[in-house]
C-alpha cells in the first residue's frame, strides 16, 4: 500500500499548505500529516534544480503535494503552461504527489495527461450560477478516466455542501469537498472527507482553518468514531 493510500486509514489526511515565496526549507507542525507546496506564489517559476532539491527535500521529509495553481481557479498568478507541466513532471520524478485542475486536463488533455494518473485532479468553484451536478459528475468521470488518487472540489457554493458531501460517500474514487465556509469545512471533516488543507504559514484559500483546529476536530471525529463501536 502506498504512503498516501496509508494515510487515508486514518482520514482526513492533514495537508498543511504552504505558500512557497522563496526555496527556503521549513519544518512544519508535528500535526501536519502532508504538506502542499503553492508554486504558484513564486516571482519566476523555473523548473531548475534548486527547485528539484526543494522538492525532494520536502518529499523526504512529508509527504508531498506539489500545486501550481491556476489564477482562473484562484492561483496567486498567471502561470505558463508550458512551465506548469515542466514543474510537475519533475516533481512527480521526485516522489510528489501533483495537483491538476480538471479544466486544464479537459482543454489540454495531451500535454498533461501523462501527468494525470495517480494524481489529484481537481475544480475550484468560484460562481453559483451553473449546473453542479453536471459539472462535478463529467469531472468525476474525467478523473476514473485518468485513474487519478483524488478528486477535489472547492466552493464558495454553500448550498451544495450537503449535496456533495452525500455524493462523496457514494462515489468509487476518493473525493475530497473543500468549502469556503470554515463551519462547513469542520463539517466537512466530520464526515470523512479523505483530506483537509490547513493553514500554517499564511493562507492559500478563503476558509482555510490552522492546522491546530484541524487537529482538534479530526481527534474530535475518531473520538466520536470510537464511541460508536462501543
């Protein structure tokens, strides 16, 4: 069994997301679970080989997410693709786990396919005013398709939350629901979103919760869980 898919036997997998700035190592909380490194904070994104270290030396430390975000999708900046896809191939070469918009793999799907197994594919919903259900079951399907580890969805749509949380329980590949709203992202860990990004070094989205909350909830679930099977 892999590291992450050890991981998701004691869901949600904390992921402490880090706004990278300048390839500068830190050690993280010892509640951090996983960390994610933001790319897309940097100035000039390059994929050199100090950045190849970079990434290494988090991958040998945590287990890795590296994100180059989309600025359609709520990325820091506008990012080349040509440069994005470079900058994953190499962290995926180096152990880590890569996050691809399902936009991007839809409209762009021979250039970043190859990178697409094993991945987490995700969508981040910043609009109220589309079909949900039509969106998030062509991405599902698009990331069964790739045989990616993840689907991940972000919104600000909160009158979907209860929706999605139903659906990720009846899916057959792993989904993650990330609201915006910090209530519905504590309900959403209750109940069992296999994963949670949480702040430490400034945040990356709207709604992020520190680490330290994180924590306090998730050992408030398993405390919940146990109490169940008595």
């Amino acid at each position: 069994m892999s590291t992450w898919g050890k991981l998701l036997l004691n869901k949600p997998i904390l992921v402490c997301a880090m706004p990278v700035r300048r390839l500068t190592y830190q050690y993280l909380p010892a509640s951090c679970e996983a960390v994610e490194l933001r790319l897309d904070y940097m100035d000039d994104l390059e994929p050199s080989q100090e950045l190849k270290r970079f990434i290494e030396d988090y991958v040998s430390h945590y287990p890795t997410i590296v994100t180059v975000r989309e600025y359609s999708e709520g990325g820091n900046r506008i990012i080349n693709p040509n440069i994005k896809h470079k900058v994953l191939s190499v962290s995926r070469e180096v152990g880590a786990l890569v996050d691809i918009e399902a936009s991007l793999l839809m409209n762009n799907p021979s250039m970043f396919e190859e990178l697409a197994e094993n991945s987490i594919v995700s969508r981040h919903v910043f609009k109220s005013d589309i079909n949900f259900y039509e969106l998030v079951t062509k991405d599902i399907e698009l990331a069964k398709r790739y045989r990616a580890f993840m689907y991940k969805i972000f919104t600000v749509n909160e009158n979907e939350i209860l929706n999605l949380l139903d659906l990720m329980r009846k899916v057959d590949i792993n989904m993650a629901v990330i609201p915006r709203n910090p209530i519905h992202r504590v309900i959403s860990i209750m109940m069992g979103t296999p994963i949670m990004y949480c702040s430490v070094k400034g945040k990356t989205g709207p709604g992020q919760l520190n680490i330290g909350t994180c924590s306090k909830i998730k050992l408030l679930r398993r405390s919940l869980l146990t109490l169940g099977t008595e």
